[in-house]
C-alpha cells in the first residue's frame, strides 16, 4: 500500500493511499479518486456499507473510514486525507 504526502495552499497536508484490498483507515477520508471505474464499496463511520454501482473515474467527496476491496471492481483507487 502505497502512501505520498503533498503540500498545498488550502490543506496542510494531503496523503493518499492506494487501495487494493480491504482497507480501514484510522480517519475519515477526506475523497475517493477512481481511476478505472466499476463499483465502489465503501463503510461509512456509521458502519454503513453501500456499494455505488459502476462509479465513474474521477473524484468522489466522500467521507469513509474504510473500502470494501473485495466487494468493489473498480480500480486504481486513491484514499485521500
């Protein structure tokens, strides 16, 4: 799982982690890049577990606390804080 730390102007730091399996993050995300898309599973912090079928590639404003890798086809996914 691969991890980079970027400095910007409106966020102090911005880290991303590619997802490819299961993955529950210790804070909430900030968004979901997609870069294949296909469908995306997702918990929220209320253990909520919806899966949004055929998510386009792109930006998600999302707020998760993790991706469910085995319940979502699409790929090159990026956790953003």
């Amino acid at each position: 799982m691969a991890t980079t730390k970027t400095t910007d102007q409106t966020r102090s730091i911005v880290s991303a982690q590619t997802v490819t399996t299961t993955t529950t993050f210790t804070s909430l995300t900030r968004g979901i890049y997609v870069g294949t898309a296909g469908d995306l599973s997702v918990t929220f912090n209320d253990d909520t577990t919806v899966t949004l079928a055929d998510a386009a590639n792109g930006y998600h404003p999302l707020q998760v606390k993790a991706i469910q890798g085995t319940l979502t086809t699409a790929s090159d996914v990026i956790a953003l804080f």
